[in-house]
C-alpha cells in the first residue's frame, strides 16, 4: 500500500506533465478533425446511373478489375502541409443498388473529378453499357426522418460488418462459378430477386460505402493475416503429439500433418485475401415506406438471406450490428429510453445514408458527433479485398439480366468516343493531376 502510495504522490506531483501531453494530443485530434471536416465539404459529387445490355456475359471478375483500377485512384497525404492544413483525407465511393417500388438502379457515386476515368474503365470491360450521369435520387427525399413522418413514411435501416476477424474471407464469386455455363450462379441474384418484390410506394437503398486502404507498411490486412495464420499453426503445434519435453523437426512436421483439410484451406483463404488491395467498406440498407403499409419481413428477413450466401461457416460471415440499427428495446444496453434511443439510430441511419457517410477517423470527430441516444462510437468498418468488393456489387451476368427484373438496354451503342477527357471539364483541381 506504502508504494501505490508513493505512485499516486509522484503521479499528482507532475500533473503538469501528463496534462501537456493529453492537451496537446486533444488540441491536435480537434485541429485534425476540424480540417478534414472542410476538405470533405469541398469534394464535388457525381452519381452514375449504369445501365446494361440485354447481352451480358462478363462475369464478376471483370468488375473486380474495375475495382482495382477504381483503388489506383486512392489519394492520400503525403506530407506535414497535407495532413495538418489541407486535412486531406482518402476519398470514398458509394456502389449502390436501389429499388423503387421493383425498378432497380445500380448507382456509383464517386468524386467528381474521376468520372471520365470511371467510365473509361466501365466502357473498356462492359463496351454495350450505358452510363449517364444523373441528379442524386436522394435529393427527391425529405432531408431529415421528421419530414419523412410529416409525409406519412417511416424508416428501418440496419449496417452490416464482417463477424470474425477481418483476415478470414466471405464466400466470392469464384466459389458461384462452375466450369459449365449453366451451372454458373450470380451471387447477387437472390438479392435483386428480393428488391423486385417490392410494391411501388417502397424503396429500398442498399450502400457499399467503401475507401481505398494503403497496402504501404504497415498493411492493416496483411498484418491481421500474419497474426492469424500464427494462432493457427501455433495451436496445430499444442494438438500435435509430441516426442520430446522439446518440440523438435518432426514434431513440427506432425503438427502439420495433423491438420485437417479444411484448416489448411482456410489458412490459404486467409493468405490470398490478403495478396489483394482492400477497402475499408460499410455495408447499409435502408427501407421506406407508408406507415399504412409498411413491414419490414421482405427487407430484412429477405436481404438477411442474400447476404447469407456469402457466408463460410469455419471462415467469416456478415452480421447485423445491432448497436445501429434502427430497432430498439428496453432489454438492449443502456436500457433506458428505447423509443428515443430508436428516433437518434433513425436520425443518424438517415443522414448517414443521405450523405454516404463513413465513421469519422478521429476520436474528437466521433466525439463531435456523439449523442446520447445514438452513439458515434458504435460503428464497424470491414476490410473486404476486391475480389470480396466485386462478389457484393458487380453488374449482373447474363442469368439474371435475362429476367424482367431490371430495365436493359435493347439497342447496341457505339463505343466511347476516342477523345474522352481523362479529368472532367471545369474541375477547379489542376488538370493532368492526380494523386
């Protein structure tokens, strides 16, 4: 007792140490914050709306290379002046599905200043496709869930993250695919299957939010793996029976023998994830409808389904996180207030969705943004590669589009013409720059 005593003394006599440095670290996360709240108001937005032909062949790994391009386009800060002034931060894009009443749209919403180079990629992979760049559909929206009740709609929307550790890969594309044509099934399939159910005074909105992450050391991805496949053999090693009080060559050897097949393919799903650029994503969906009409069984029993056949049951899977969405119960911490607590998640779900929001990257950005009833704090990022990224949003292959489910182009178009800019006229960035 004599010695914490002691501590606690030494502890109170130089408060004015520690108390520098939390004023200073507070000082710059507000400072940081603040920045990169005004270089976020100044990027300018374009929405693409991506029509297709009613051949279409591609499969998904063709997105998944559009993908790849899209993450080449990552900006990031590259210096003191561009952290701590200009406040950049990597810009995001927004890969939508929605349905009005059973039309449905695929959406990119991207940064203005990459659009030509967006379609250039789209035309080189899908050339029969038609894209137009159109006004946001949100803006047909009340902007706030209080004008939403004044006209007679309500509101259910939910975020999905990856449940385990974000090493361990969903199901993709390449596990739907089969060598023969007609055994081949599109993951999204069951998905625009469900969003053509609705009556045609609902709309559903589902948003993959997602930024391009550094692969620079340290690779958040790549170090998640390592660590992983670590555990992995390191608990193959303790189930191995051993020789000796020491683990020797052979033991080692009989730790690996002793792995079943599945440990060993999930530790190469763990390892090719990891090869491959990834984002930082949010997965939401959010449902409008009349008061007099509205359920919520079809949107999330039926996109809950979807999803679930992106799940591996030894590897990873999506879950709700039920700390956002939009059902709340007096059972459910902090158990006080449950219809106020439901307003704030109904509140904050909408302007996340209006905006397209990611979670702030500071702590006093979060902080900012805290509410009692609808913390800040509460939100789950997922790290999903591009082969993960094209599984969940890719234009739909020919077994689905050949279904009245989705408007398609009947007429063949001409290419692109050969003198499309590669940056967007009247952008105020300075052409022929790119960071």
């Amino acid at each position: 007792m004599d010695i914490l005593a002691e501590i606690q003394d030494v502890l109170l006599s130089l408060w004015w140490v520690w108390l520098t440095f939390l004023s200073g670290w507070l000082f710059a996360s507000i400072w940081i914050a603040w920045r990169q709240a005004l270089f976020k108001s100044k990027i300018v937005w374009a929405l693409l709306d991506i029509k297709l032909p009613r051949e279409a062949k591609r499969s998904p790994k063709v997105m998944e290379q559009i993908m790849m391009n899209i993450w080449a386009l990552r900006n990031t800060p590259g210096n003191i002046y561009e952290w701590y002034w200009d406040g950049e931060t990597t810009q995001w894009y927004s890969f939508e599905i929605v349905s009005f009443g059973g039309d449905i749209h695929f959406f990119l919403r991207t940064p203005a200043r990459y659009i030509n180079i967006i379609k250039a990629n789209f035309y080189g992979h899908y050339p029969d496709c038609e894209i137009e760049e159109v006004d946001d559909y949100m803006d047909r929206f009340p902007k706030t869930v209080q004008e939403l009740y004044q006209n007679g709609y309500d509101l259910f929307g939910l975020e999905m993250f990856l449940a385990k550790n974000n090493a361990y890969p969903v199901r993709t594309y390449l596990e739907f695919e089969s060598d023969d044509e007609i055994q081949n099934v599109d993951p999204i399939a069951g998905l625009l299957e469900v969003l053509s159910k609705l009556q045609n005074d609902e709309v559903v909105i589902t948003q993959l939010v997602a930024r391009p992450a550094s692969t620079n050391p340290p690779n958040k991805l790549v170090k998640l793996a390592e660590a992983e496949i670590s555990r992995l053999k390191e608990e193959a090693i303790k189930k191995a029976p051993k020789k000796g009080a020491i683990l020797d060559f052979e033991d080692t050897i009989g730790a690996i023998s002793s792995r079943t097949p599945g440990e060993t393919e999930i530790m190469k799903a763990i390892e090719r994830k990891a090869t491959k650029n990834y984002f930082e994503a949010v997965v939401r969906y959010v449902y409008l409808a009349p008061r007099e009409s509205f359920s919520i069984v079809l949107p999330y029993r039926g996109l809950r389904v979807a999803f679930q056949q992106f799940s591996i049951p030894n590897s990873n899977h999506f879950d709700v996180n039920y700390r956002t969405w939009t059902r709340t119960w007096i059972w459910e911490y902090p158990y006080i207030f449950p219809k106020r607590r439901g307003a704030g998640h109904k509140a904050r779900m909408w302007d996340y969705c209006r905006n397209r929001k990611l979670p702030q990257g500071t702590y006093m950005g979060k902080l900012a943004q805290f509410h009692f009833f609808t913390s800040s704090f509460t939100q789950k990022m997922s790290l999903l590669n591009t082969e993960e990224l094209a599984t969940l949003w890719h234009l739909p292959t020919e077994a689905v589009i050949t279904q009245p489910i989705m408007e398609r182009i009947e007429a063949k178009k001409m290419g692109p013409p050969p003198n499309l800019p590669i940056f967007r006229e009247g952008n105020k960035e300075l052409p022929g720059i790119m960071k």
